[in-house]
C-alpha cells in the first residue's frame, strides 16, 4: 500500500522538530548528491512498498486482531533492528484497548523492558494538545479563535507590522505567516523554563514570510505563542492547565510536560555506532513538541474524538476539520489538510477508501511518534519509538490491517495500468524555466524539447549539480517514478511553483517556488565563501551546527545560507524569498568586538577563517562575555581535556561536519583531523588545559 501520509512528511519536512535545526541541512558528511537528493524519497517509497508484504493470518484466525497485532509486531521488530532503541504501541476500539505492548530496553545497562507504562517524548503530537487548551478557553467564553493574538497576549510583537493581524487559529492551523522555529535551547539535557519568554523576545525583532492566514505551512513558534495564551488566559502554568483539564479528565496517568518528576520508567535511545546511552531528553518547546505520554495514554485520550467529548459540539467541529490557508497550494487542494493542531484531518489513503482518519506525527532528537484516530469507527493507533524510525509508515500499516480484520476495509487490490508515455511539452510549460527553492534546496530548472524532460540541477554551496531528467508524459506530469510526479503553477500572484503529485491522489505538495530575479547592485560580500562557528551554545542544548553561506551569482541580490536563499535588503542583512517553506530565519552580519559575526535568531557565529590556530601548551578560559573559545587544529595528533562541571568540547572536521561532542561522547582522547575546529564552552571563568600530541 502506498503510504501518502509518510511520503509528506519526507517531501514538506512538516513534522519533525529538529529536522530544520542545521539550517535546514543535512550534516556535511551525510550530504547527498543531486540525484538523491530529488530520488531519495523513491527508495523510501519502495522499501515502504516491500514492508507492506505482511504474512496473511491463518485461517483459523480466533479474532479479527490477529493479523494486525502480526503486523505490529513485524515492523515494530523491522524498525529496531535497523537503528530504533525502543518502542511501543497501542490500539484502542471505542473504549477498550484492544493491544499495548513494550519493545526493547528501557535501560540495557540493568536489562529492564520497555513496557506499557514507559514514558516516551511525543514531540509534535503535543500540538494536538495546545490546540485543544485552546479550544477549551473558547469553551469557557474567555477567548475566540478569530480574535489577534494581541487581544490576549498585549506583549506579542513583531517588527513586521502585520503582526496585528494574527489570530489565534493561525497559531493553530500554521499560518500565521511566522518564519518558523525558535532553535535555541529548544533541546537538550536540562530544562529552560524561559524558553517562552525567549521566544516572544526573539520574535519582536522579526518578519512574516507571507500575510497571515494566506498559506499554511509547519510553524513551531505558533504553538509557542499558543502556550504563551493559554498561561495568561487561564492564569495557570501550561502543564498544569493541561494536567487538570486534559490528562485527569482522559485518564492519560501516564502523560506530563517533560518526564515526570522522579519517574525511571522512561525510554533511552542509544547510539547505534558506540552502543552509548544518550542523555535524557528535554524539549523545552512545550507547546509544540515537550509532552511525553505513553502509547496506550495517547489511545485514551482519542476517546474525545468519539466519545464524551471534551468540547461543546461546535467547538469540537472546528478540532475535526480542515483548517488549512487559501493559497497553500496554487490550485486544488493540499494533499497535506491541516486541522487545528492536526497535521492532516483526512489523511488521502484512507479518505479514498470511505474513511476518515485524522493524524498527528512527532519528532524530537530522540524520538519519533504517531497517532491515528478513526473517529467515525471509535478506532486509534499510537506508536512511538526510541532512535530512528517511521511511525507513520508503520501506522498506515496496523490501520488498515486493523480495519480490513474487523471487515471494515477490504484488502487493497491495485489495478494494473498501463503506464503512460513520454509525450511533447507544451509550449505553455516552457516559460517556468528558472530558479526555484525549497526548504533546505535551491535548484536551476530547464526544459530539453527534444528528450521532452524537465532538467533539474540542485545547488550545493557554490555550484549548480549535474542535472536530474525528468519525461513529460501523456498525464500530463513530469514523472519522478512510478508513485511520484512533477507538475507546474502559477499562483494568482504570478508566483510559480513546483508542485510534488503521488500516484492517484487528488492532493499536490509545493515542491519549490520560484525565485524571483532582482535588479540589485548589492554584492553580498560579507557572507561570500565563509564557514561560521556558533559562539553562544549553552553546554546543554543539543544540535551544534556550523553555518555556510555563499553568494548566488546567478542569482543577483541573493545569498544562501545553507542552501535556503534570501534577499539581500543591504550588504548586512538577508530578507525572506520564499512565503511556502518552513524555518526560515533572516541572517544578518553584525559588529563585534570589531570583527565581523553572523546572527542568526539569537545564535552567533564568528567567521571560522579567523580563527586562530591551537596551542598545545596554552590554558584555555571562558571569557566575562562567556561566549565560546574556538581554535583551529594545524597538524593532526590526538586531543584531551579535563572538562569544568558544566563545561563542553566540541569539533568540527574542515568541512563542518560535528566529529565530537564531549555531551553524548564519553571518549577522554579524540584524533584530530589537520585542519579541524575546537570549541570549548561553559561558565564565565571556566578553564580548559588541553593536551595534545601531535603524529608524525
């Protein structure tokens, strides 16, 4: 069975909260080349293909759960053998959980299971949770969803005056226009209770992507602003409001903002090269990804959905619909039908089957989850992993399983087509020649009418890639493979768009969207060819990245950073280009120290080139600024450090790639790669001594 659902989530980057953390790149070493780039999401597809062959149950099946606690417990092994740590499940009919079960280790040092009462972080099904506090403050007449965001939080502001013009469902349905998410301190080992009020500062000195409520694309932040209202709404803490009014009243015992206090009982990921436990996770973006919960806990609250519902029946109608902004896609609809917290409210392989399935998805560093709700059938699946693995792919699986053995789906039979053929481009598709990007992706389209392709070159930090082809066929699309294809659109605005169609589905996903060429003189010479090292990490936060950018020369007026594009409003500052992908964040170059550092919402960097080069004898102290100390390696040998209580040792290869970590790396000595990067961070005053020894 195809699964849409997961194929989204890969295509628009929608759910994962750390999937943006590197500005939207991946690591230097994990960075794929231009064919897998566009291909990568064929692989998945077809190994989701061949996962979906599950044996049939016998005929003498006792009950109609059989064949899908098979199909469970198949690809739950599937995913731990291939990098998760731990998982669990639960399916729930009407009231009753029908099965729940732990897999893996909690802890392996003392061999203890995961079993069903085991915390997992839920990451961006917390959402769903936001949301619905919201609703229950519209409930008790204290707010309305159409009503700005100013009218309950007077302290929410934006340098982009249209900021005033945010109403709360736009929190909620993301399309408040808000650029995207607050990485700083977002995770990592300990807890910032100040996240919020970090956010709100941040977001005071920033701009909107697009005009509020006109496009709907995935926005972390908005659900920050959400938990700032429920607090000053309901005049208590957010994760007591959500413990006395959601998790008391489902029964979700199980269920808190971070771990519960003094609970052991929780999931560990380990480190699937060094087998190395990893530290506990918190998210600290609570609103939108801190709840950890359990599979069954997940199940019963989806109850409301069916049940004695939480809400007024109106209010309730608003949390079950597609809630989505007009110019989302072009034209049609998305295949993607955000709800209210919701990521899709009628996920397409079910909704063409006669059934509707709402669904939510999450991911943190650590963790990856799932939760599916058939409301209509008093039916839900919650699945959630420890390490690398894909929910959603697997919960496509155990529904339909689920539904086909109470007989209310019948198995899927493909028809066989004929597939179509390569065919002439029209003349009318040759004028979207040009340069697009997406989130994370810049690439240079052109058309060849004598193959009768779409030629598509990915840019990779200086340089367009070799072209990928794609035939035009007699359906009218330009054709990845057999399941994904290519169409071209122009919005009403003039903006064009590449548009990612799958097999039959009705729905379309903005691929990329067109850059628009510019008559500009600026030069971009600040951020020409440079590599820049953070100077601000905290000793917990996880996610240390090196910065890039570059400028776009064919691009006049344009850097990159990272591969997302932006426009340059002077030779200090870039703006947003693009109105339809996800974390972005507008770059600047400030002064200091009399040097030249690049801020990037709240992070800083220094220019790498400056940095100076290490000396084996020096003592190496954290300043009264207690911004990082840096030195660059000049000769490979071997590294060590006593490290201060909260202190940290970072490296990075030449090439930016993260090679160490002293956080979750439990190695005294490193061997340092000539030319690498060494940070060292912690406390005002904080002393390093290193010892080096250098080979040769």
């Amino acid at each position: 069975m195809q699964n849409a659902y997961h194929i989204i989530q890969l295509l628009y980057g929608t759910v994962n909260l750390a999937a943006s953390c590197r500005f939207s790149r991946p690591r230097r070493k994990e960075r794929i080349t231009t064919k897998k780039c566009l291909f990568v999401l064929t692989v998945l597809v077809i190994l989701s293909q061949l996962l979906a062959v599950i044996p049939q149950a016998c005929a003498s099946t006792a009950t109609p759960y059989d064949k899908v606690i098979t199909t469970a417990r198949l690809e739950i092994w599937k995913a731990l053998s291939n990098g998760a740590s731990a998982a669990t499940v639960a399916i729930m009919e009407d009231s009753k959980i029908i099965y729940s079960e732990g897999f893996g280790m909690r802890s392996r040092e003392e061999s203890l299971p995961v079993d069903t009462d085991t915390q997992f972080n839920i990451g961006s099904i917390s959402k769903v949770f936001t949301a619905l506090g919201i609703l229950l403050l519209c409930d008790d007449g204290l707010m309305e969803l159409d009503k700005p965001v100013t009218a309950y939080l007077p302290e929410f502001s934006m340098e982009d005056p249209r900021y005033t013009e945010i109403t709360v469902r736009m929190l909620l349905n993301h399309s408040s226009g808000i650029a995207g998410t607050y990485f700083k301190t977002g995770f990592g080992t300990e807890k910032n209770r100040n996240y919020v009020a970090e956010t709100l500062a941040e977001l005071a000195n920033e701009n909107l992507k697009h005009n509020p409520g006109d496009v709907s694309v995935y926005c972390n932040d908005g659900f920050t602003v959400a938990e700032a209202i429920i607090e000053r709404v309901s005049g208590m803490n957010y994760a007591d409001f959500l413990e006395m009014r959601v998790f008391r009243q489902t029964g979700m015992v199980r269920s808190s903002c971070y771990f519960l206090d003094g609970n052991a009982n929780i999931a560990r990921q380990y480190d699937n090269k060094t087998g190395k436990i990893l530290p506990v996770e918190y998210v600290n973006i609570l609103g939108s990804g801190g709840i950890t919960s359990t599979a069954e806990d997940l199940c019963r609250f989806s109850q409301i959905m069916w049940g004695d519902t939480l809400l007024e029946p109106s209010t309730f109608k608003e949390f079950t619909k597609p809630q989505y902004g007009p110019m989302t896609v072009p034209k049609g609809t998305p295949l993607y039908k955000f709800g209210l917290g919701w990521d899709c409210v009628g996920v397409e392989e079910f909704a063409r089957q006669g059934i509707k399935v709402m669904a939510k998805n999450g991911g943190t560093q650590e963790f990856n989850s799932q939760l599916y709700v058939a409301p209509h059938e008093k039916l839900s699946v919650a699945l959630i992993f420890a390490g690398p693995a894909d929910p959603a792919g697997i919960c496509t699986q155990i529904m339909q399983a689920l539904m086909e053995g109470k007989g209310i789906l019948s198995e899927d039979e493909r028809r066989v087509k004929r597939p179509p053929r390569t065919t002439a481009i029209p003349d009318a598709l040759l004028k979207y020649e040009g340069y697009y990007a997406g989130s994370g992706r810049i690439m240079k389209v052109e058309f060849d009418t004598n193959s009768n392709t779409m030629k598509a070159s990915m840019y990779d930090h200086g340089a367009f890639g070799p072209a990928v082809q794609f035939p035009y066929k007699e359906d009218e699309y330009f054709h990845i493979d057999e399941i994904q294809k290519l169409s071209l659109a122009e919005a009403a605005d003039g903006t064009r768009f590449i548009m990612v169609h799958l097999s039959d589905f009705t729905g379309s996903i903005v691929f990329a969207q067109e850059i628009p060429q510019r008559d500009s003189i600026l030069s971009g010479s600040l951020f020409e060819n440079k590599m820049w090292l953070p100077r601000n990490l905290t000793s917990y936060e996880f996610g240390p990245f090196m910065g890039i950018s570059g400028v776009i020369k064919e691009l006049p007026g344009y850097i990159h950073l990272d591969n997302a594009p932006y426009a340059l409003t002077d030779e200090y500052t870039g703006s947003m280009a693009l109105s339809h992908a996800r974390d972005l964040m507008e770059p600047a170059i400030i002064e200091r120290d009399g040097k030249q550092w690049l801020e990037v919402r709240a992070c800083l960097f220094s220019d790498a080139s400056r940095t100076i080069p290490f000396d084996p004898g020096e003592k190496i102290s954290i300043g009264s600024d207690g911004y990082n100390e840096w030195r660059r390696v000049d000769t490979e040998g071997v590294f060590s450090t006593d490290i201060p209580t909260h202190g940290r040792v970072l490296v990075f290869s030449p090439a930016g790639e993260l090679t160490y970590d002293s956080l979750i790396d439990g190695r005294k000595s490193v061997l340092l790669e000539e030319g690498s990067y060494v940070g060292f961070i912690g406390k005002r005053g904080d002393l390093f001594i290193p010892v080096y020894q250098p080979r040769g």
